[in-house]
C-alpha cells in the first residue's frame, strides 16, 4: 500500500522547482471530495506527503433536497462526511454550489436523452463538465499543482507524456466515465487509488482514523438515489409518459406501452406481449411516435456504430478494442472514419452510449454512439436518431 501521496511527474521534473502556488517545494493539492472512502483517502495521503491540502465538496442540489438525498453523491450527509474528513485530516475545505450547472449540464441531459429514445450516461457527462473542467480551473484559481480524484484509473507518464490506463483492480476500474477527459487535463489530474483494490482503501481509511472507512458505496446515479429513473424523468419531460403502441419489426402491433420513459434498448422487463413464440426485447425506441420496436435477442445484434464528437487522449489508431458499457470488457474493432466496426455482433449497444476505446490497458479517448448498424443490414443504420 502507499503511504505518501504520489504527485506522478515525470521523472525529469526538477523536485525542487517552486509549486504553481509560488510556496517553494511544498506543493498544493486540491482534492475532489465526494464524501465517499475513495476521495477521503486521497485526501488522507495528500495530507501525509506533507504538501498543502485543500479539499473541495460540490453542493449539486439546493440545500433541503440535499438533505434528504442521504446516500446519494455530493447530497446533505455527504458533504458533512467529507467536512468530518477534513476537520480529522487538519485541511481546508470549501464547498461550492453547483447546482444549476449540474442541472442543466448533465440531469436536463439526461432527462433529454430519454425523450429522444437514447440511452444515457449521466457520469460521463458530469465528469466531463463540473467535475474536471469546473473543478479543475478552481484548482488552477487556487495556485494548485494538481486536481487529485478517487477514481480508479491509472495515469501513467511515458516520455513525458501522460497516458490514461484502466485502473489495477479491473472490478473497479473507472475508465468508461473519463473518456472526455483531454490531454491538458490529464496532465493536471491525479489518481492515487489507480493501483488499489478496495479492501486495501478501507484499510488505510481505518489506518487514518476516519469515520467513513465503512460507508458503502453509492449504487445509483447520484441525482436518482431511489433508482426511479423514469419518475424523474417524467417530471422533466412529462410527454415521455404517453402511452403509445408496441410494434413488431414488420410493424405489426403487438400491443401498447405505458410510456417511453420507461424503457431502453435492449430491455426486456415492462413489454407485456403475450403469445410470442420467445423473449421479445426493446430494438429500438421512436419517440415522436411514441413507438416500441420489439423483436428476438437476435435482433439486438450489432455490427458497426456512427460515432460523433470524438476526443482523443492517446493518438488515433485503426485496429483498437472498444467499450459500449461500462461492466462489458473490451472487444476489438476497427476504426473506419466515423463508424466503428466489431470484429463479432455485440449486443447491448445503443445510441447515447458512450463508445471508449483502448489499446490493452491504455485509454485512447471516445465519443457517443450517434446510430448502429445491424449485420443483416449491413451498413445502413437500425437504429438512427435524428
């Protein structure tokens, strides 16, 4: 286990040379403290290296919805973890409102995604806005050398040029979600737990004495703590709740849904058809006619994906293995312009997804699935959204 926390410069870089904050050869850590034991513990070895520690706690909801979000990410409880945290560990600590930006960059995106029939990744979206771009020019206002995270993801400097790697511990490895980050980013950003298993985190919370060694970990998007997607939704944009028809895919209807808000690609549960021969499952999702499309599993195959507004960390290569969830393990594929072809079908893909690739361990960047193409169709899209 580490026992100091790790800046990860480049071994070239001079130790001794003055911090961003002009302070000399301590440095000052700004470290995103979600309340959690992940974040907690970064801020324990930032604070055991002897460098400056300031820890930052997002408020993304007004303060009574907060407290009553207990359990949640960055609610009420939260933020009175991560002060408890800090008080322990003798570091400055600031929470800043967020609110709005939150809600109309990553819950209004959210809830638009679904009255378009696409299928959403809120964490994405969060990291790419107030959690790195946001943050990190508070860290840059503050004279920071960095922006540490409890994420478990590896940066990795190779001939002093940061690299993003999935974290050690593959079962937690993080990586999906950070696809958006850019290169300037990375190189101000820090990931301390890249090498840990969890175990070995609570057991170095417990070491420094903190109260959330044994907090659980949050199993929900943190906006939805009770897991109602759909209610929320619902209260956004209440025309996804309209009932509408369910379709086979020779546009027979088989019967009526109780709104689109409740289903995605590739579901199952909630399509009340009877007398089919086998499982019928969402294909696709047409929202402006308030249409399900069902078929067999076999149906939900894919063999290539339109992929749009890319970012790229590492240089952009042809032969790669890609992502489409965040639990699936990495395929190989072939970058061909915009579309990424599978060498097999892969199931579960759907557009709003966010497409990540990799070669071996190393994140190269991603994009979001605009449409998909199925191999009976070869390369005419099954499921486009305008």
């Amino acid at each position: 286990m580490p026992t100091s926390f790790d800046l990860g410069r480049p071994a070239a870089d001079d130790e001794t040379a003055p911090s961003a904050n002009g302070a000399g050869s301590r440095h000052r850590v700004v470290v995103a403290m979600s309340g959690g034991v992940d974040s907690s513990v970064v801020a324990a070895l930032a604070a055991r290296s002897g460098a400056e520690v300031i820890g930052v706690t997002l408020q993304l909801y007004d303060h009574g919805e907060a407290v009553r979000r207990s359990g949640s990410c960055c609610a009420g409880q939260d933020i009175y973890d991560a002060k408890t945290v800090t008080d322990r560990l003798g570091i400055a600590h600031y929470v800043l409102d967020y609110e709005s930006r939150f809600r109309t960059g990553v819950i209004d995106r959210f809830a638009d995604a679904y009255a378009q029939g696409r299928t959403p990744v809120p964490c994405s979206l969060c990291n790419q806005g107030v959690k790195f771009t946001d943050l990190i020019a508070f860290a840059r206002e503050l004279g920071a050398d960095c922006l540490a995270t409890g994420h478990y993801v590896r940066r990795i400097v190779e001939r002093g040029r940061s690299e993003l790697h999935r974290g050690a511990d593959l079962t937690r490895d993080q990586s999906y979600f950070l696809s958006g980050t850019t290169r300037d980013q990375l190189d101000f950003l820090r990931f301390p737990l890249g090498d840990l298993a969890k175990s070995e985190v609570r057991a170095l919370a417990e070491q420094a004495g903190l109260t959330v060694a044994a907090k659980p970990d949050s199993q929900d998007i943190c906006f939805v703590p009770d897991g109602d997607y759909a209610g929320l939704v619902k209260r956004l944009r209440p025309e996804t709740a309209a009932p509408g028809e369910i379709v086979g895919l020779d546009g027979r209807v088989l019967g009526e849904h109780r709104g689109v808000v409740h289903f995605t690609v590739g579901q199952r549960r909630g399509i009340e058809v009877g007398g089919q021969s086998e499982p019928l499952y969402v294909v696709r999702i047409e929202p402006g006619q308030r249409r399900l499309v069902v078929g067999p599993r076999r149906a939900l195959a894919v063999e290539a994906m339109r992929v749009e507004d890319w970012n790229w960390i590492g240089e952009q290569q042809t032969s790669v293995s890609v992502k489409v969830r965040s639990l699936a393990p990495p395929v190989p594929a072939k970058i061909d312009g915009g579309w990424v072809r599978f060498e097999h079908s892969e199931y579960g893909v759907a557009p709003g997804q966010a497409a990540v690739i990799y070669d071996g361990s190393r994140l190269l960047g991603g994009g979001w699935i605009a449409e998909t193409a199925s191999p009976s169709l070869e390369a005419a899209p099954l499921l486009a959204i305008a």
